[in-house]
C-alpha cells in the first residue's frame, strides 16, 4: 500500500515538475523577447485634492511619486479659471523658478523673454481662436482668485517658444524682436512617433507613439501634468472630451487623444521654407482634439490652418466609437509640412515607397546610376521621425542633412535622426511581422529575439518600440496611446534622484481617460 501510494506521488511530483520547467522555459522565452522590457504601472490611490465649480485636481499615487491630473469642464473661460484657481500657486511658482536659464546659455532677463514673446504673439494671435484666449483670460483671474499673480505673457511664453524652437533660420524670422534669438538654437525637439493597426496589431486596434526628446534634466518634470478638457461652448454644445500629457503652465498639447480615439504626434523638422504667421502648433492640436471626430476632420483642421516652420505630424484614428461593429476602421495619417506646403500621405503611401535622395531642386541623386530609395512604406503603420518623405518638403527640408542646407545636404540613409529614430520604427515593425530580431539603435542590446512566427502588437510591444527610438540622453516623455480602448501609457524623465533617468527607463504610468471622464 504505501509502494503504491510512494509510486502515486511519484508520478504526481514528476508531472508538477515537468510542468515547472516548462514554465520556466515559456518565462525565460517571454524574456528573452521582451530582453529590454518595459516596465507597465497601474494607479495607485486616486483622490481629489481640490475642487473648482466642476473642475478638480486628481493627485494619483505612483512607484516615484504623485502625479497630478486636472479635470476641467465648462466654456474655455471656465475651464481657464478652474485651471487657475486650482494651479496658479504652482504656475507662479514656476514661472518664477523656470525661465529660459533652464533650456539656454547666455545672458538674458525676464524682460527679453516678455518682449521676445510679446512680439510673437502679435504675429501669431490673429490665428489663434478667441476660445483659446479666452481660457488664457480665465486662467490669470483663477490663478489671482487663489492669491498668486500670473500675467498672460506667462502662460504664451510656451505657446510661442514651441513653436519657434525648431526654426531654421532664427536669425531673420527673429532678429530685430529680441536679443534673445541667437542663444535659443539650443532649444529644439527631436521626436519620433508612429501608429500601427489592422492586421499587425492584437484585434486590429490601433497603436500610436509620441516620444518627445528635448533638454534633458531641466526640472520640468516636478511639476508633471495631465490635463482632461471637457469643452461646452457658449450655447453649451459639448466638443470632444480628451486628455493631453505635459507641465504644469504648459497650456498647448505637444500630444493628446480625444474621446473618438483621435491622437496627436509632433516631430520638429527644419525647413528653409518657414515663416511666423500661423496658429502655434501645440493650441492646433488642441483644435484637432477638440473638434475632430474622424481622421478625416483631423486632416482637414491641420489643412487649413496657416503653416508656420517646418513640422511631421503622425495622427491616429482608433474610431474607438465604432469598435465591435461594421463601420469600425481604425487608420492613421503623417503629414509633412514646411511653411508653404502640407503633405498627407497614408499608410503604404506611393509618396513613401517612391522616397529617394534629392537635391534642392528636386532632381534625384543617382549613386551608381541608380536613385537611392530611403522610404519605408507599410500597410496597416504609419511612422516618422525628422526627415521627410515628400519631395515638396525635402527640397527644402535642413533637418536630416536635407537639401535646403548650405552644402546641398547628404545621403538619408546615412543620417543618424533616420537610422536611430525613424528606420528603429521600421524596423521594430518589420522585425515583429517577420518574426525576427530587432536590437536597440543605439545600443545594440536585443529589444526582440527571432522566433520565426509573426508578432501583434500590444501596448507592451508599442512601448518597447518607442522606446527604442527615443534617445536615450535626451528622453524627456514617452507616451503610447491605445486609441481604440481609449487607455495611454505615460512616462516623464526623471531628474530628481542622483543620476538623471530617460522617461523610456521610468514606469510607464496606465490611465483610462474614459475612467478619468468618470471621475466626478
């Protein structure tokens, strides 16, 4: 009897065993496929910190901190008040602390700073909705209801800087306005971004990316920020609800999603061809996320506002209202601009699979008697980092050692913002599809193992991917919208510890913006 029992369990421990090393062998497979894993954080404890007529301020609990999330409803007007009485002690902290010694050299004074933007605004304000200024109003008497003094120029200053950082020629749009201008070369972004979807994704949802690599270690990322709009005009018609990722005092969307699924992405791209009088890029994006239900109405608002200098543009559709039925098609746009022409391509583009190098006239360069192909072309993705596609654009294009530089330019394919930032995307994507490798740009470490069997992306595997592409000494925020569900995974650098981290090496933060719009 007890043979038999010592027998029975015998054959039990050594099935469990087997079944553990089998798991151990899926655990270590799942690793070395996620070698450069991601870390992904669920909130901690939600509470509401403080109220203003039916705006609040959220405080969410994390691994590193509280992150500060700020829910506001009501007529712009409104919302800018609520937004100030909620905030103002903190902006006029911050505009007090965070002056333009954080992102330049050289000697300057606020007062240079206010008539550098004074003169740009006065440019630019003729595009800019009356809404938008509105809400600009709406702020400075919140943020003087709750005893701290703010003025106008402090909440335009980063709309106008923005938009100026990744100006070509900074000598003749901006000289004879301030003193300023020849110190503010070193403020630029250089971004990546893409949206992938369809058959390369789990359920067809659609996937997007905006990885914003800027200054690093400015201390912008004490006072991280997300802002919920939910918009009624004066009549009380309600726009789009939609979140957006960004500072405290930074009242532009350098990225966003909307409750239709709409996402924004923006990647600075030098251009000759480039000019000031225009809506600054980040209240645009405010306008699409406000006002579009559709990739289409996206295309159509970024269309018809007034070019400015030289930008890329990934927008996403994750038509998260029609998920589950027939008319569900989730898809994404690039658009290149420079200050006179806008280009719209799609997915698997003929614009991107006939992208050679050109000359400033727009000639191809033959090498070998042959034209040198740089697009990358993909059904169901979309992706860009600096260098443009678009014949329009490249010729002119000083970003990605383009043409419109003094030299005539150089080869694309040997440009590190192409290599590292926008062909890792392709890369990723086409490594996935394959069911191949696919190692870090920059380091060489393995980001996916070959497997030989094709790959969907996930939020995880769209994480990993931007997160590749960013750069690993200027990572300031990275974030991943999953439109059609409506969630985004968000990280901020982090430069309070001993030694400065990327945003990609901190915990991507998972928030449900429809949660958040639960939130009462």
């Amino acid at each position: 009897m007890n043979n038999f029992f010592e027998l029975g369990w015998l054959k039990i421990m050594k099935i469990a065993m087997n079944r553990v090393v089998l798991l151990a062998v899926a655990f270590l497979f799942l690793s070395a496929a996620h070698a450069n894993g991601v870390e992904i954080e669920q909130p901690g404890k939600t509470s509401v910190a403080a109220v203003s007529g039916q705006g609040q301020l959220l405080l969410v609990d994390t691994s590193y901190g509280r992150v500060s999330v700020i829910v506001l409803k009501g007529t712009h007007y409104e919302m800018g008040r609520q937004y100030g009485v909620l905030l103002g002690q903190q902006i006029a902290v911050i505009t007090k602390a965070m002056d333009l010694s954080m992102v330049m050299g050289g000697e300057h004074s606020k007062e240079d700073l206010n008539r550098l933007v004074a003169a740009l605004w006065e440019i630019m304000s003729p595009h800019v909705p009356d809404a938008f200024k509105d809400e600009i109003k709406g702020i400075v008497e919140g943020a003087r209801e709750s005893g701290a003094e703010i003025s106008e120029l402090d909440l335009i200053a980063p709309l106008v800087i923005t938009n100026i950082s990744d100006m070509n020629d900074k000598d003749s749009l901006l000289g004879g306005k301030s003193s300023l201008h020849p110190l503010l070369d070193e403020f630029a972004y250089t971004c990546s971004a893409f949206a992938v979807w369809g058959d390369r994704t789990v359920g067809g949802k659609l996937f997007s990316s905006r990885v914003l690599d800027w200054k690093p270690g400015t201390g912008t990322d004490r006072f991280k920020l997300i802002t919920v709009y939910e918009p009624v005009d004066e009549i009380g018609n309600k726009g789009n609800a939609y979140m957006t990722a960004g500072y405290i005092g930074l009242i532009g969307a350098t990225n966003g999603m909307n409750d239709k699924g709409i996402t924004v992405s923006e990647i600075g791209s030098e251009n000759a061809v480039e000019k000031l009088d225009g809506m600054p890029w980040t209240l645009m994006f405010r306008k699409v996320l406000e006002d579009s239900d559709s990739l289409d109405q996206a295309v159509e608002i970024i269309q018809a506002a007034e070019n400015t200098i030289g930008y890329n543009f990934v927008i996403g559709d994750g038509d998260a209202e029609n998920f589950g039925t027939q008319a569900w098609q989730p898809r994404a746009a690039e658009i290149e601009e420079n200050g006179q022409y806008t280009v719209v391509m799609y997915d698997d583009d003929p614009v991107d699979r006939d992208a050679a190098w050109i000359d400033s006239s727009g000639n191809k360069v033959l090498v070998g008697g042959a034209p040198v192909q740089y697009g990358t072309p993909l059904k169901w993705a979309v992706l860009r980092a600096d260098v443009a596609m678009s014949p329009e654009v490249r010729k002119t294009q000083t970003a990605g050692n383009g043409p419109g530089n003094a030299d005539g330019g150089g080869n694309p394919l040997e440009v590190r913002s192409y290599r590292n930032r926008h062909r890792s995307q392709y890369d990723g994507l086409m490594a996935l599809e394959a069911g191949g490798a696919f190692n870090n740009p920059y380091t060489g470490e393995p980001v996916f193992q070959a497997t030989g069997e094709t790959r969907l992306v996930d939020p995880e595997t769209a994480l990993e991917i931007a997160s590749a592409a960013a750069m690993p000494d200027q990572n300031v925020l990275t974030i991943v919208y999953s439109a059609t569900d409506l969630d985004f995974y968000v990280s901020w650098e982090n430069s309070s510890g001993d030694e400065w981290q990327p945003a990609f090496k901190m915990p991507f933060l998972k928030l449900s913006l429809k949660g958040l719009l639960a939130k009462e």
